[in-house]
C-alpha cells in the first residue's frame, strides 16, 4: 500500500505523552553528560587518575549497553510507561549517591547504577512514538526525541559549571537527583492504550517466553546489523569528545580557558540540536539515502580523528579544531539512521529488542573508546593530572582506528543488506525502501533474474494447488455440504515464499 498524500493531524494527547517520555529522556543526557565539565573536579575530589576517571564513564556506558537487550525486552513485557519510572527512580538514586561518595568505590557504584537507568529511557520513548504516532511521523519524532536529548547536553555544560563553582559538588548533584525522583510522581498513572499497539504489546506473557528467540530474530536481519555499525561510528566519537575527553583536551592541548571550553561544548551541542532537525526531516521525506547519510558522516569523523593525530605537534588551529568538533557533533543526530533501520526491518512487536541491540554498537564503541583514550594518557604520562598534546595524539589515534574499523563493517553490512533487498525486490515482496542497483552490489542482473523466476514458479504451484483446492471444496459443498475454507488457508500459509519480515509500517516507502 502507498503512502497517503496527506498525514492525519496527531491528537494533543499523543504529544503530551511523548513529552512526559522525551522529558526523562533529557534528565538522562543530562546525567550521563555531567562528568563532561565535572570530570576534572571528580579526579580531584577523589584522587584518582585519568584511568580511574575514565573507568567512571567506561562503567557507566558499558552498564547502558548491558542493559539493552534486557530493557528492550522489558519494555515489550512491560510497556513503556512502567520502564521510564524505574528509569527516573534508579538515575535520582544513583546521583544522590554520587552526591555523597567520598571513595573511588562507592563513585563507582553510583555511576554504574545511573547507566542502569540511562539504559531504560531512550528504547522507552521510542516505543512510545511507535505507539502513538503513524508510521510516516516516526523519523520526524525520533528526531525531536534527539533534539529535547541535546537541553539536557545544554544543562551539562557551562549552567552546570556555575553550579558546581557556586554550590559545591554535593548540593550541585543533590539537586540532579531530587529533580529525577520528583519527575518519576508525573509517571505515577494509570497507562493508556496506544491508538497504535498492536495485540501482543505490552503485557504479553509471550515476550518473556520467547526471549531467545526474539534476539535471534532481531540480529538475523542483515538491516539490523546494518543499524549496529551504524550507531556505532556515527555515536561514538561524539559521546568520548563530550561527556570526558573534550574537556581536558580543550583546556591542556588546545589552551582555552574553563569558560571557553565550556562553551565549545555548549556550541557542540547546538550544532547537534540544527542537526537533528535537519537530518530528521531529510529522513523522513528521503529515506532513500539514509546509509548515504550514515557514511558521509562517519567520513568526516574519520577525517576529523586524523587531522587531530596527524597535525604537527598535535597542536591543530583553532578553526580546525573547531571543524572537527562541529563534525563530531552531527554524529550523534545521524546515528538515528540506526534506529530506522531497527523499525523497518522488524514487526512491531519486537522493536525494542531490535532497538536495544543497535543502541548497543555505539555505546560499546564509546565504552572501548573511553577506556582506550584513558589508558593511554596515563601510560604516555602516567599518574600526571595535566596530559599533553604527545599523550592525546597517541589516545586520539585509538579512537581514528576505531572509527576505521566501524566504517568498514558498516559498508560491509550494507552492501550485504541492500543485496537481501534487491533479492526481495525480485521476488515481488514490499521492502521497507526501494533500492536501485548499481555496479557495486553483490548481486547482478543474473541472479536477480534467476530469483524472479523462482518466485514466479512458486506463485504458479501456489495458484494451481489453489485452483485444486477450491475444486475439492466444490465438489465437497455439492456432496455433503462441508467447509473447505481452512484447508485452503493452511495450503496458502505452506506455500506462500520466504519474506522479509514485514515492517512496522503497512505501506510501502519509495524514492
């Protein structure tokens, strides 16, 4: 079925749910984005070195990627409603702890449960959109999701500074954790069925008994590996730069000052902000060239990381450096690339375990990051609070192989999918967006052709077993009056050919 010319205006009532989720989505970013101007102030605190800090951040994103596939699952068990309270109740707890940890242990701790709860929202929040917006409005409020994500990257950065310079580390991070636990009582009532679930949502004692099953289903799809390598070059470069490694770089190598540095971050994030409106609306009218979009990206932080390594004394200009931050900032907008592919290549039902898995990619790829980046500052100048500009180039250096390594398996699993596409084209299936083939792909115009034939002699045997059967139940209804109808509907189920899993939309996108 084609797309209608027109959408259908979205009730008040969706919005104003999505709102309520995209808020915690914020308190989120928020907290895990705080270490990026508060990490120097923790080191000192605690007396750690950069490799302890570093393991604050590790810990934490590494505990988000953990919980993924767990919290997709649960938010099918449970809904999303549920899963976005015990988000807010696990982030305030774990902030005011953090508020009172005076030893590298119980810091720990705390930052390992806030990535518990991080874990929990943004998979919530999407199937909230997915559950209360049409299909075609989906890029468009995952996009917005992204964009509301970047106040709490805004709060972060030079109003958290104030905060900690005026108040202290206790009362700054007592007040991050009251605000969570209050936010958790407009989560407190009784849920609403989505004009958009479908039986077997929420609530389903199925999902729970299925777990295995589901997980497989969800990796076996080429487009959802495509969505993991994906998220994991766009996402990871800017989630090292922001929420630790910026910082330091900018205030040790580059020389600005707090404020100054500060308010770089603060212009990451509103480059991230125009960029999420831009890329969602260019994803939502062309979705065509959305792994186009994907790749142009992961490029430009590829060439970014190498212009910080390579430049002479690793000492880059200004405007350059400027560049590269501007850069790394669009990762994060393009990354929601992934979360397309995660949706149109599954059934609605198991969307958010395909969206945990591809959230996975980048969170572990900025967990090895981080850690790579830590580890090799203190082993270039060991336990030394100030690192130099040697140090970064080695730690920088990580992250370009890194992003290189990505780039790759991104190309290879989407020449791999746009191949399962092309195939499926052939056999005269929908598919989530058409593709055309070029001389690049892994499938020519032979084997193309060779399955269209197949298809075709498979649709002859299945119409000539119909024709069969519809005899049969004619001559039974002229004997003894009996009904042949569920024959024919098991003779259709064994004959119909293998598909792409059909897509969480009922209409067929085209460019």
């Amino acid at each position: 079925m084609s797309l209608p010319t027109e959408i259908a205006p979205t009730p008040r009532r969706a919005w104003l749910i999505w709102s309520v989720g995209a808020g915690v989505y914020v308190l989120a970013v928020f907290h895990r984005s705080a270490l990026g101007v508060a990490g120097p102030m923790a080191a000192e605190r605690l007396n750690i070195s950069a490799g302890q800090l570093s393991s604050f951040v590790m810990l934490q994103l590494a505990m988000y990627a953990a919980m993924q596939v767990p919290t997709g699952l649960l938010v099918d068990r449970f809904g999303p409603r549920r899963m976005l309270l015990a988000a807010t109740l696990t982030m305030g707890t774990a902030e005011v702890l953090f508020a009172f940890v005076t030893s590298y242990p119980l810091a720990l701790l705390a930052r390992g449960l806030l990535g518990v709860g991080d874990a929990m929202t943004y998979i919530s929040v999407l199937r909230l959109a997915a559950g209360w917006f049409p299909a075609p409005r989906y890029p468009i409020i995952t996009s917005y999701t992204g964009l509301l994500g970047t106040f709490g990257n805004l709060i972060a950065t030079i109003p958290l500074t104030g905060l900690l310079h005026q108040l202290g580390w206790t009362p700054t991070f007592l007040t991050a954790g009251a605000v969570s636990l209050g936010y958790a009582l407009v989560l407190v009532r009784k849920a609403t069925v989505a004009p958009f679930r479908e039986v077997g949502d929420a609530g389903s004692p199925v999902a729970g008994a299925r777990v295995v099953t589901e997980v497989k289903a969800a990796w076996s799809m080429p487009g959802g590996r495509l969505g993991f390598w994906v998220h994991f070059t766009t996402m990871s470069g800017s989630v090292v730069f922001s929420v630790l490694w910026g910082f330091p770089y900018l205030t040790q190598v580059i020389g600005l000052s707090v404020a100054t540095a500060s308010g770089w971050l603060l212009g990451m994030v509103v480059v991230g902000l125009f960029a999420n409106l831009v890329v969602g609306r260019t994803l939502a009218r062309r979705p065509d060239i959305r792994t186009h979009i994907a790749v142009i990206v992961s490029l430009g932080c590829l060439t970014g990381w190498i212009l910080l390594v390579a430049w002479p004394h690793g000492r880059p200009p200004i405007p350059v450096v400027a560049a590269v931050v501007a850069v790394l900032a669009v990762g994060g907008p393009a990354s929601a690339v992934a979360f397309q592919l995660a949706r149109d290549y599954n059934p609605r039902h198991r969307i958010s375990t395909a969206t945990g898995l591809v959230n996975i990619g980048g969170f572990c790829a900025a967990v090895i990051g981080t850690f790579a980046v830590g580890a090799i500052l203190d082993l270039v100048d060991g336990d030394s609070p100030v690192h130099s500009a040697e140090a970064f180039r080695w730690a920088f250096g990580a992250l370009a192989v890194l992003t290189a390594f990505g780039l790759w398996r991104l190309l290879t699993w989407w020449l791999r999918t746009r191949a399962v596409v092309l195939l499926a084209e052939a056999r005269g299936e929908d598919v989530p967006v058409r593709v055309q083939r070029h001389r690049f792909e892994l499938v020519d115009d032979a084997i193309l052709a060779q399955e269209a034939l197949r298809a075709e002699q498979a649709r002859a045997v299945a119409e000539g077993a119909d024709h069969g059967l519809e005899g049969a139940d004619h001559g039974l209804e002229n004997t003894d009056g009996a009904d042949g109808g569920d024959v024919t509907g098991r003779a259709d189920t064994a004959t119909d050919p293998p598909r792409i899993p059909r897509t969480s939309q009922d209409e067929e996108r085209t460019s």
